[in-house]
C-alpha cells in the first residue's frame, strides 16, 4: 500500500509511505514548484501496475515515483490555459525539433 504526501503544500520533499512485507518505509524526493501535475495520480498507480506486471515488484514504487517526478519537473514550464496543466508523461520536454 502507498499513501502519497506530493499534495501537501509544506516541506521541499514530497515524501510517500510505502508498506509491503509487514513494514513501512518513507519515500523521498525534491518537491518540484508546478502547477501542472493534472494526471500525476492515475500515472503513478499506472507505472506500479506496469512495473508489476512486468515482475519488477522490489523496485515498481520506486521506479514510478521517480518516472512521475520526471514528468512533473519536465512540464512545470508549460503555460497551458489557466488551471493545473498536464505532467509530461512522454519526454516531449527533453525532445528536440529539427
């Protein structure tokens, strides 16, 4: 099981509790300023379901909490309309056009 902390406003760390095989162990990584984290939630159980069903359970969490952290900081520039924006799932940031 996974509660996520990336919702609250205060610290620099978005911490997560993970609990499997009987202990809880937090998770911890940088707090990334965007207001684009529209569909950080359902990309991050979706990265666990896949991770898990590819048999890398030890590191599944981990692997996607990293992956949407990655999304996050790579969209956190994008203007997009007026509200929360989408995180950038796909490395479109990082891409360059030629």
């Amino acid at each position: 099981m996974v509660v996520t902390g990336g919702d609250f406003a205060a610290g620099t760390e978005a911490v997560d509790a993970l609990w499997a095989d009987g202990a809880t162990r937090m998770l911890h990584s940088p707090r990334i300023a965007s207001r684009n984290t529209d569909g950080s939630g359902a990309t991050f159980a979706t990265a666990i379901a896949a991770r898990l069903a590819a048999g890398d359970a030890p590191a599944a969490v981990l692997w996607a909490k990293g992956f949407v952290g990655r999304a996050i900081g790579d969209a956190a520039e994008w203007r997009l309309g007026s509200g929360a924006g989408p995180i950038d799932q796909f490395g479109w940031s990082s891409l360059t056009l030629r």
